[in-house]
C-alpha cells in the first residue's frame, strides 16, 4: 500500500479502518454482509463515516465487529501509538493466514521448502510466475463438471 506523503495512515480511526479494509481486500459490501453473518449489523451509512472521519466514537461492539471481519486486533483500531503498531497488526493477520495455509496444505509447505532452497533472483522469477498464474486461475477457472446420476 501506498502512504500518502506528509500522512501517517496510522494516526486515526478513519486511517486505520481504511488500512485495514485495503489489506482485506474486501468490498464494503462484503464486509456488512460478513458482520450481518456474525449476528452484528452495521448500515452502509455508519461504515461510510467511520471510513471518512464523520464518525469519530463508534461502539465497542461496532470495533469488535469491524476488528474480526478484517482480521485485526482491536487495538489496531483503537491504539493510536503509531503507524509501526498499524503495520505490525495487518502483518500478524498475513502471517496467521499464511501459518493456516502452511498447515492446511502439503503442497504450500513443499513449495516454501523449496523456495527456501533458491537464491533471492530465483525466488524473485518465481514469484513473478506465480503471480502470472493466480492471475490466469482466477480468469480461466475450471467449470464444475455436472454430477453423474
């Protein structure tokens, strides 16, 4: 992500929601449904301005929400100690889902071992390609073939 210059992106909780909704990935629409899964609710309007500052003293119980449907801590939400405490917070919630993918799938783990065995330019061309290939999955994915009776 990009920190726009003379800005800590860290420093309110408009930044820092707007930090976190970026690294998720996820739409604002996604993330109301994903509350609204959770037993919360969150209008459109309320994520509206607490993304854009308008808001400045949501409930504990919308931070709660907010916090683990973006995958952070609460305090990344509420601790305003600075940017180092921001990043740290999205890094944990990358390295948990990437420790759960480790665990999960023998074939992530064989790849990372082998990855461990290159040199930083063959790490690099790999990861090249490996972006190349999310990128064709993601736009050729395989069609379910109809069960057969």
């Amino acid at each position: 992500m990009t920190t726009p210059q003379g800005h800590d992106p860290g420093s309110t909780l408009a930044d820092r929601l707007n930090y976190a909704i970026r690294a998720s990935g996820l739409t604002d629409q996604q993330i109301l449904d994903r509350i609204e899964a959770e037993g919360g609710h969150l209008s459109r309007n309320a994520l509206y301005q607490l993304k854009t500052g308008k808001s400045h003293n949501p409930t504990l119980e919308t931070i709660g929400s907010l916090a683990k449907v973006l995958n952070v801590a609460v305090a990344f939400l509420t601790d305003f100690g600075g940017r180092s405490e921001a990043a740290a917070a999205v890094e944990d919630a990358e390295t948990r889902a990437a420790l759960k993918l480790l665990r999960e799938d023998a074939g992530v783990k064989e790849v990372l071992f082998r990855m461990g065995q290159m040199d930083p330019a063959a790490r690099s061309v790999l990861a090249s390609m490996s972006e190349q290939l999310v990128a064709l999955n993601r736009k050729h994915k395989p069609r379910e073939k109809p069960e057969q009776e």
